[in-house]
C-alpha cells in the first residue's frame, strides 16, 4: 500500500492541478469578457476618459495596497486559517480597514478640487479635469464593499477548492460588463467605468457570502489571532507601500507629464499587458501559495522544492514565449483591435512586454510567504521602488515619455540580484534551469514575426 506521505503528496497534486485548470478556464474566460468589453467601450468613449479612469483607479489601488497586511497570505498560509476566531478576527480587521480607506479616498477627493481650485496642475494634464474630484469619491465606495467580502473565499483558495471562487469571480464580471456597456451606450460618459467597478466588487462579495460554503463570518476580536495577523502582515505592510509606489509610479508621473489622450492611449497597453499578466499572476498565486503553504506547514523541504521546480519550468515556458511574442507582435495586435486613435499604443505595449522576463519570478516570492519569509518581499519591491523613481524624472527629463516607458519596462530588472541570492540561501536555484528555459523568449519572438509578416503579406 502507498504511503500515507506519497497519499498526501498525490491528493495535494491533484487537486493543484484542479485548482490549476479551474483558474486557467477563469483566466481564458476573463480576457475574452475583458478584452471584448473594452474594445466595445474603446468606440463609445474618447480616450480623455481612460485617462481619467486609470488616475481613479490607480489612487484606489494605492490605497488598498498601501494598507494590505496580507489577511488572505495569512489565512492561506497560518495554521489557525480554518479556525472560525482567527477569520473572524481577520473579517473585522478587513472592515475596519474598508471604511478607513473610504475615508481617505473622500479626503483625497477633496484635496483634488483643492488643488484645481488654486491651479495647481498643468492645465492639459488629467489631473486638472473638472469630473475627477467626484469620480475619486464614489470610486472609494469600493473599499467599503470589498472589506465585507467572506472569508470563505479565502478558506477555498487555501484547500485548492476553487471552482466556486473562479465562477463567482466570472460571474461579477460578467455583471459588471453588461453594466459597463449599456451604461457607456447611454451616456457615453466615464460613469460606465465608474459603474461597472463598483457593480462587480458588490455582486463578488454577495455571492460569496450567499454561495460558498463554510462557517458564516461575524464580527468577532481575538487577541492572539490579532497578534499573528500583526506578526505576519508588518512586512507584507511594509511590501505593499513600497511596491504599489513601483507598481504605479508610472501613472503618477505621466498623469502630470501626459496629456490626457497620451494618457489614455498608454492606458489602453497597460490595460492589456495588465490583464493578462494579472490573469497569469491569479493562477500562480491560487494554486502555487496553497501548494507551497501545505508542504511548508508539514515541514517538507524535498517536497516544496519539488513543487517549484515543477511549477517554475511551466511559468517560465509561458512567460518567456509571452514576453518574445509581445516584443515583436503588439503594433500588429493594436492594429487589429482599436481605431487609429489608439495605434501609438503598440509600441508602447511591446516595450512594456518586457516586464514578463521578470515577472515568472513571482513564483520565488510564493516560496517566501509560504516560509514566512516576508522580509525578502519587502526588498524586493524597495528595490524596485528606488529603481524607478530614480529611473522616471532622469529619464522623462532626457528623453520625454518614450524613454521613460523603457525605465518602466526594465526597472525590475535589478531584482533578479535579490532572488538569486535568496534562492540560493534555501537552495532552489539551478542555473542550468534558468539557462535552459531561455530559447522560448527566441521562440515567441520569431512566432511574432512571423504573425505579422503573414498578415502584412495579406
């Protein structure tokens, strides 16, 4: 008879690898709604208000990851996470949490219509629009709605029972999309981007309270629940504050350096890039943090490094392929999906494709949470930090917008010096499977090329 370890080791692959397929149909699924709305809403809207949905956007994803203490990390990867006091505990942290960044944003929202009153922002620039101020405050309703949001999603990512979490995350989407659309269709205004964020995030959280299973949440405070929620969350804190001034630095900047139509059409490749490395990065993180908190929980060291290896040798196939692919085929894929208005946003998308070489080491930084070693996370996103604020003003000064796109592009690339050395600290670093993984990047180039020769020949 097998082993009760080889037992553990063959459900644990299993249901990753149906955790895996389920979250690869919800990616393939959400770029299609995704993709698709947004080309319809690209002929309804002008470019101005893209422009002025990211600035939006962006302050309320500042917001939230300027405060994230990593409560679903926690519960994830903690031995209390299905203790119904701990996620209690961390249900209440997550609303107090909610309305507090509310608060904020109606406090930012203020000090905008300040700022256009006494003329502070060039006036061309996104910043000096009239709708923004009021466009940030009821975009902050967000906070409040996503602090509700069950814990039972969280328990389900843990236990890599994830059907229900990727339909209803499909599900809210879907919902916001038809919102986005008829509302576009009949104002023709950026309140159908407003709109459909705050219909999705409300239609996520009421689903997930109403159709998953699992203990119903109430509020509840715990002091030694709180003390490792604390204990965990202080360098996640201290990650998200530098890593969402990385993250979207690039949007400060250009908010102030771009002209709205500039500012949209680079919102339309960073909407593209983003979703679907954002997809990517949800289906890394849904399965590997699960997979590798389980093996680290059991203190199985071969085990874990047998999972990364595996996992890693798939990340870095798609990524590299996606990241050659991107560099030589995006002015041909612009082309395809948006008017002539948008087509200077080609090349910016295949400078920004860059960014994929770096972005399959997300799956180290799996590796770190699952050990606890959140610290690493911290540095690695202060490096990227200093990088790019240091690289923009320098760069945008010497050579406008176009060369600060490739200090966007290139300013995690000093990170692979931290990575390499934590890797190598808990042994899970082969330079032979780095090197041998490279001819995809060459791969996906040349599949690139020929894309667009055969449809320029066309």
């Amino acid at each position: 008879m097998p082993s009760i370890d080889v037992q553990a080791a063959g459900s644990l692959r299993r249901r990753a690898i149906w955790a895996g397929a389920w979250n690869v149909l919800s990616l393939l699924a959400s770029q299609v709604m995704r993709l698709g709305g947004n080309l319809i809403i690209a002929r309804l809207l002008v470019p101005e208000m893209f422009g002025l949905m990211v600035i939006a956007t962006t302050v309320s994803v500042l917001l939230h990851l300027l405060s994230d203490v990593g409560l679903r990390q926690n519960i994830i990867q903690s031995p209390r996470g299905d203790d119904p006091l701990f996620l209690n505990t961390a249900w209440t942290v997550q609303i107090i949490r909610g309305f507090a960044l509310f608060g904020l944003t109606l406090l930012l929202a203020l000090a905008s219509w300040l700022a256009q009153q006494a003329s502070l922002w060039p006036a061309n620039s996104t910043y000096a629009d009239p709708q923004l101020p009021l466009v940030l405050a009821i975009t902050g309703v967000s906070a409040i709605i996503y602090g509700l949001q069950s814990t039972k999603m969280d328990i389900a990512v843990r236990t890599l029972q994830q059907k229900r979490v990727v339909l209803i995350d499909l599900g809210s989407q879907l919902v916001g999309l038809v919102v986005m659309l008829v509302v576009g269709y009949l104002t023709r205004s950026v309140w159908s981007l407003v709109a459909a964020g705050l219909v999705a995030a409300l239609t996520s959280t009421v689903l997930g309270h109403v159709a998953m299973q699992g203990p119903s949440n109430r509020l509840q405070w715990d002091r030694g629940a709180l003390d490792e929620l604390v204990s965990f969350g202080r360098w996640i804190l201290v990650s998200s504050m530098v890593g969402v001034l990385a993250m979207y630095g690039d949007r400060m900047w250009f908010g102030a350096s771009m002209t709205e139509v500039e500012l949209g059409v680079y919102s339309i490749a960073v909407l593209i890039l983003g979703s679907i490395q954002n997809g990517l990065l949800r289906v890394i993180g849904s399965v590997a943090l699960p997979a590798f908190s389980e093996a680290a929980r059991e203190g199985d060291t071969e085990r874990l490094k047998s999972l990364y290896y595996r996992l890693r040798l798939m990340v870095d196939l798609v990524m590299l392929f996606a990241c050659g692919g991107f560099l030589t085929a995006s002015p041909l894929l612009i082309g395809w999906m948006y008017d002539e208005r948008y087509h200077g946003a080609g090349t910016m998308l295949a400078i920004l494709s860059l960014s994929f070489f770096t972005l399959r080491y997300t799956l180290a930084h799996q590796v770190w949470l699952a050990l606890a070693l959140t610290k690493y996370q911290a540095m690695d996103n202060i490096i990227r930090l200093v990088t790019l604020w240091a690289a923009l003003p320098l760069l945008l000064a010497l050579g406008g917008t176009h060369w600060a796109i490739w200090g966007v592009a290139l300013h995690t690339f000093p990170t692979l010096v931290l990575i390499v050395y934590v890797n190598c600290k808990l042994g899970m670093f082969s330079l032979k499977r780095e090197l041998i993984v490279l001819p995809a990047l060459g791969a996906g180039a040349l599949c690139g090329v020929l894309l667009t020769d055969f449809f320029n020949w066309l």
